[in-house]
C-alpha cells in the first residue's frame, strides 16, 4: 500500500498548491491513500472549514488530519462529529468532538490514521505515548497504520517513534511547518520523519507574511500574523507499507521554485 | 569560497564520527574553512573541554560555534577568553566570557562567523534581532559572514533569515538535532538551513540512549540521560561563498547506514 | 509621603469596586498619590481605552500602570503618546510607544513611578534588572521612586526588589491578581510586596468567570473567557516613604465580604 | 478538627525555624493535625532525605506532603513506598512510587490528605482536576479531606479550589515559596488559600541565597544555587473543620522579624 501524505496546508495559497500538484503527485505515484493535514487550511491560517474539508474530500483526499489548529474555527463543533474521516489528535480528554481514529477502506485493504499531539511547549493533553498504547490495544489485530503526531519539539518526535517502533507503519511528524531530512525505517519496520513540512507560501515565515513575523520579534508588540502571498511550495511524504503493515520505502516530496517539479 | 559547517557533535561517538568522515569530506568537497557546533562535545553530551576544542583545532577544525550548552563544563570559564575560534551566543548579557564573533583567516579570504540564540522556549536573552544589527554594524565591511542561529522554534529561525537576507552570507540553524529539508539561497543572497542536524549516535533520540528518554516522557520522573552507543550519523552542510559574500550554493550533507557515504 | 497602589482594576465590575471605595480610601488615609494598574480596566479584562484612562484621572487617580495586556486596545497607540501618566513596562524593545516613568507632581512633593515586567514565562522583553539601572542613572538624584513590577514568578519578584533595595522606595508585584502576605521593608529601606491583587469579582478566577476557566482547564478546548459578575473585592497596597525616599511604612488593603471595611 | 499547615520547609534552616516554633505553635494552638511540605526539606533544598522525614515523624508531624522536587534525592526512591504519611502529587502517571492518599488517624478522627500538583508551567503530568475526581469517587465517605494543590500559577489554583468547593475541606497551595493573601472559605464549605508560603531563610529569594540568584538573573550564566543564611521565616495555616468536613475557619500564621511571635 502506498500512501501520499502532504503537510499542513496553509490558508487559500496552500489549497491553490494542492490543487496545482494533487493531480500530477497522484499521476506520478499512484497512491492508495492520500492524507492531509488541514490545522490551517482556512483563509486565515487557522483552523478549517466544512466546506474547505468537503473542497478536500472532493479532490480525493481519503482523511484530514489536525492538530493544536483544530478548534480555531467555531463551525468545527458543529461539524466534525459528523465527519469520521477528519482526525483530531486522540489525546484531547475524553469528551472531546471528533474522531481521533479513521479506518480507511481502500481499494487495496484497510488503512488505520491516527492523530496524536505533542505536550511540550505546546498543551497540557493527556499522554501521546500511554494514548497510543490505549488506542493500539483497543484496535487489535489490523492493516497498515499511519500516526499523525503533531509536537513542537524533535525530542518528542524521536522518542514516540521508538516507542512505537515495530507497532505501527510509520509515525510522520506535523506542527513545525518545516520537512526535516531525517527519513528513515526504524528497526521494527516503522518509517518516521520528524516534520513532513507545510504546504502554501515559499517566501514566508511558517506561511504567515514574513514582515509582519520579524515585527513581533523587534517590538514583542501584538500583530495581526496574514497568510503571506505570492510563491507556493508543497511538501509530503511518501510512504510504501507491505502487506504485514511494515514499511518497506519512506520518500520526501518537496516542491518550490528551488526544487521544481519535473516530470 | 566553500565552508563545511558540521552539526552538533555529540560524546565522543560523535567526535569518532567528526574523525572518520572529515578526511573524506575534505578531500572531497575541498572546503576553505570548517566550522563545527561543539556544544555537545564533551563525553556526557554537555559542554566540551580544553582537550576536544584542541584536538578539533588539531584536526583542521577553523571554528568551534556554541550555544545553550556553552557552559556546562566549569572548565570553559578557564579557557574560553584564550581561544577567539571559540564562538558562543552573542547575545548573551554583556559582560560574558569568551568570543561571539571570529574573524578567521583563510587562504582564500576572511571569513566572519557570528553565533546568535534564539529565546522562544530557551533562555532570556537579549534580542538576537537587534543583537545582529548591533554586529552587523560594528563589522563595516567585511567578506562572507556565516550565522549560526542557535535556537528551538523554525518561527524563530526562519523570521532572523529574512531579517538578515542579504546582509550576511548564510544563516545555519542549530539547536534541534535534527537536518530540516529546507535548504535554500534566499532572494537577498543569503543561504539558510533551518537547522543541520547532529553528528553523533544514529539510534537515539537527539543523541541520548533512547529508552532513557522514552522513560522520562512515560514517567515524568527524573531520569540521567546517557549519550547513546552503536551506529552514528553525521550531518553537515556546505556553503559557497562568492567574493561579495553572496551564496552561490548550499548543499545538505547526511551520512548515516540509511545514506551512507559513496566516494 | 502616602502613596496608595490598587491592584489590576479589572473590568466594569471592578472599576465598580474603584468608585465604592475610593472615596472612603482617600478619607481614611489621606493618600498624597494613588495609583492603580489599569491593564485590565476595558470591559472585557483586556487593556484599556481612553475613555477609562480619563475616567481614572477624573477619579483623582494620578497614574495608571500597566502590563502584558496594554495593547489589547487597538486604541492604546492612538492614545498613550499623549498621556504622560500612563505607564507601560519600561522593558519593551526600544521604539515602544508610551511613558514607562513617569514623574507625578503632587502637594507633597514629587514621585516617581516606574512600571517592569518579568520575563519567566511572560514575554522575551529586555532585561528588567538592567533596564531598572539604566533608567535609575538617567534619573539622578531624584525624591521617591515607586517600582510596579508586572511578573509571574516569586524569584523574578523577590530577586528584583532585593537587587534595588536601597535604590528604590518601593517594588510592588502586580499580574497574579492574587495579593500576597509578605510585605516588609527590606534592609536597604525598599518596601517590597510581591503582588499587590486585583480589584474586581471576588468569586471568580483572577477575575474572569469561573465555570469558564474550569472548562478550559478540564478540557483544554478554546473558550471565551468572561469577566465574573457578582461581589467584589478590592486589593491595595498604602506605602509611607520619607523625605529621603526610604520607605517607612507598608500596609496591605483587602476588602470583599470575608474582609469587609469597616470605618 | 483543627489542622495545622507549614508550608515547604527550606534546608536546614527551615527545619531549625520548625524545631523553634512547632512547640509554641502546638501549645497555642493545640492543632489535631500537622502537615508539612516537606519537598524542600534536604540540605540543599533539593528533595527530602529517609532521616529528614523520621525527624518530621519524630517531631509530632502527621504528613509531609511533597512536590515537583520529590524526587531530588535518589534514597527517595528507596524509602517512600515504606512510608504512607509521605504524599507525593497525585498526578504522576500510574506506577510512580509512593503513596498520594493519606488517611491519617488521629484522636479526633480521620484526616485525608491528597497531594495534587499543577501542570502549567510545571510539569506534564495528567489532569489534576479529573485526577481529584478520580480519587474522590474512590474514597466513598469520609472525614475531612486537605488538598495540597503544587502549582505556579494563581489561575490553576483557584479553578481547582472553585471545582472541588464543597467536596474537600481544604485547597492550599504550595510551590511559590511566598503566601498569599487571600484566605478565605467558599460558599460551599472549603478553605482555600493560594499559596501557604515557605519556612527557611528570611533574606533570599524563596529560600536561596538572594546575591547568586540575582546574578542568574542578570548574567543568564550556570550558577550553583545555595539555600541562604540568616534569619528566618516561617509560613503556615491554620483550618478548622466541622464533622461534616466543612471548613469553619482558616487563619493564616506567619513568623519572622517583621511579624515576630507573640504568646
Ligand atoms: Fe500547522
Ligand atoms: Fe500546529
Ligand atoms: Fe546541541
Ligand atoms: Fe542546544
Ligand atoms: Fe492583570
Ligand atoms: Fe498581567
Ligand atoms: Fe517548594
Ligand atoms: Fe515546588
């Protein structure tokens, strides 16, 4: 099983580059499953929209991962438990709306995504590495399965994919907005990348228009942070599962003016 | 002119890594100058020694940038006013010991390396934004000048990039442990890397004996990291410098099992 | 000298609280000065307008200090500029609109409020200790000095007052809106409380409304904090300095319904 | 019941300022119950020693209650699960040592007393608030119950205080090493007080030696912090509890050269 996943897709620049890219990726790769992670897909950079995740199911997205951008937009309560393929990190408390787990059905089998978030810096969530215990022991016996762990730090990240080494198919992390050049298979067949990056604005700062970033650095005043224009890049992650879930390639994608796409 | 910056060597496996591997990449990549981030050196992973900067300046080393580890050894009190290839943060409060600008001459030129810190989630600082100026400033005219951006968020490091995009030569992050994939040559000239990555124990989390970690996040109880054993990676990047100081090329550097070296 | 400090004025309810009590404050202790913190004086908690500035100043308040949330009012850069008595930390980057000393002509002579803010866990502002010498210098010889120190943590409190005693007549805490119980005057002659409280509803979290905060706390999802409604508390601080500026005399004020005024 | 609270003994120093008091405290007050926090109590003011908590035992004192510093000394380790009067927080993830309930038998009843311990700017352990109503359940019907709530913030203190207002008899906080002042009983029968302070050194900063302190502060360099010397303070509270295990009264006791001891 081959699964395209493509990083946090950032404001109306960000879905403008996932519609230029999706159609070619999916030529090029053939994927069985492509996910996405949509914290910033609103116009704004926060949050998402129902209408923005139904623009994504509609393009052929299978599922839509979040993170600490979930709940930006209020619409979300409203909408998102009746989404099951939208996955909101699992270790909110319980209670939460939403759907932390989707189980895909593909044409080649079955694909497990979980969501899951990281604490430092970033939330006082319940524990990723026990909730991933929980979730794993209450799945049993399954397919393929591809965690979403959305976390600030590169300490964080390492540790939970050694923890799940040889449990799940691949832990690809979320949240920086920057793909990081650590790809790998683990020992007990788990791909991991530590950040699988953003997709919107090249010239920007996380997405967000640069100026206005170095402002709040200089002054520490508040600013109003706008998605930034003009170039786009897209960045993902391709992954190859076998048949017994473990992975067998793991493959970054990276596209801007400075590593264009070539066909 | 070409500068090889090597990322933070941690223990001694990562000095072991620095020992194998520098002869090959000198003898293939030619580079003028060679900086490594020593913050990591000493044999626990904490600050580094009298001995390992000698034996780095013994092995071609031409500068040895810091960071938040800078002082972990009482030692480097001792040494650290003696030794101008020695570079820690710049802004730290003024009044600390040791050098936060070298200025190193090579066969081909000047080279000027600044090391700044960042302050999101790290330390109380003065502002590496204004500090940078201040530096800038105070430099008049100079050669290439290579930052290394010590600092934990990419908001942090990609926001001083553009701040200083074609004013300085290249701004490197370090800090995080792990390469980022972003490696670009920004419109001002200047080349930037989020962050280049360690060089020391393959199998671990930052370079830490890896279940040691996993129990600190598990049980929140203390823990005595130790510097991990077995495979090693290294992670560097190479700079090209043109005579008005302006990037002409950045080129990530990983070795490791999963991208071993190919002469 | 009398000066009478009032602790975060917070929202319409505890602006309330200001004009039930002020008048029978100034009968009772006859105040040569009266200054409150006004960071959270707009209806919401969050900042302050012009018209409440005035509102203050009509009272008989004669300065207004603030903190973390001076901007939150758009309106503030319209305004600060142009009132003297209004007084943000002195900390934020040089550029800052707005008086962070301000040099109160009174009856009794002259005194001079300067606001600070911490850093641990606050904002990565200048150094408070360094900027207080600073500002300390370009005063020179000067009558009373007043010291509101905007911080989160006990240490940061308790060291400042420590590092200008003898230099300052008084370092007063503010931003946990919880008064504490350690008013002294320390050996140099500095009085010295580490927060004075705030002046708002009493049954409440820091002033907001309580079942909102424990949702937040319980499930971590976004709410809109509300200031509380219901009974009111006032917290204050009156402080005696002598001709030289030492301090004399440092008395705490609470008053709610568990320690009602009695005249 | 009458309970008698001191707040985190300090060193040496803070355990020569409880052999002082505690008998004139005992005599004036005739408390049925005396809890320390003790998590201070080492030399160092790092954690707590087997022969420091038999000198506490020894000394008349019920329970020690602990903290973040639980662990500082590794002979903990050794000791505590033997030891069911010392109450580490709650809230460390199933399978930490030690006990965290204590029911304490006393002449006139059964005091619980449960440690829980803040998570915001502190540690990340699991959620105090469902944590407490994890244990509330378990305990059935019972006597008075006292909450040492660990905790930075005034926020997290006061919410837990306002959701387990009418299900225990106390909430004091410990962790900021200065008491506040803000004692009081909420409507539905519990005391709460923000912050019991500390018992040690007078002149430092919360226990330590105030000079090496400042030069953190100033300096942002390693320094090695020492509990400082002098004069002392000592910090307490004092509630009473009707059978019904509602609070009747809170008062809160402190001792140094500004406020010194009157029989
Ligand atoms: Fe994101
Ligand atoms: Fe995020
Ligand atoms: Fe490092
Ligand atoms: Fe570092
Ligand atoms: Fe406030
Ligand atoms: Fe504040
Ligand atoms: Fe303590
Ligand atoms: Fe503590």
């Amino acid at each position: 099983m081959r699964v395209l996943m493509i990083g946090d897709i950032m404001g109306e620049v960000g879905r403008s580059a996932l519609s230029t890219y999706l159609p070619r990726l999916k030529r090029t790769h053939q994927p069985d499953a492509i996910i996405v992670n949509g914290e910033n897909a609103a116009d704004d950079g926060r949050g998402i929209t129902r209408g923005i995740a139904r623009e994504f199911f509609g393009a052929g997205i299978d599922g839509i991962t979040l993170g600490n951008h979930t709940w930006d937009k209020r619409e979300i309560f409203d909408f998102i438990d009746d989404e099951p393929r939208m996955i909101r990190p699992a270790n909110y408390p319980e209670g939460a709306p939403g759907a932390s787990v989707a189980k895909l059905s593909l044409s080649r089998g079955e694909l497990t995504v979980i969501s899951l978030m990281g604490r430092t810096f970033l939330a006082n969530l319940d524990c990723p590495f026990r909730k991933a215990d929980e979730i794993l022991k209450s799945l049993g016996k399954t397919g393929p399965i591809l965690v979403d762990f959305h976390a600030e730090t590169t300490s964080e990240k390492q540790a939970l994919s050694w923890y799940l080494d040889g449990r799940v198919s691949a832990v690809i992390g979320t949240h920086t907005h920057v793909q990081t050049a650590d790809e790998r298979i683990l020992p007990g067949g788990t791909a991991f990348l530590s950040d699988v990056g953003m997709t919107g604005p090249y010239d920007s700062v996380l997405g967000m228009e640069r100026e206005i970033v170095i402002k709040r650095f200089l002054t520490q005043l508040p600013v109003r942070f706008e998605v930034a224009e003009g170039r786009v890049q897209l960045n993902g992650v391709l992954l190859d599962f076998d048949s017994s879930g473990k992975a067998r390639g793991i493959k970054r994608i990276r596209i801007d003016d400075d590593q264009p796409w070539f066909e």
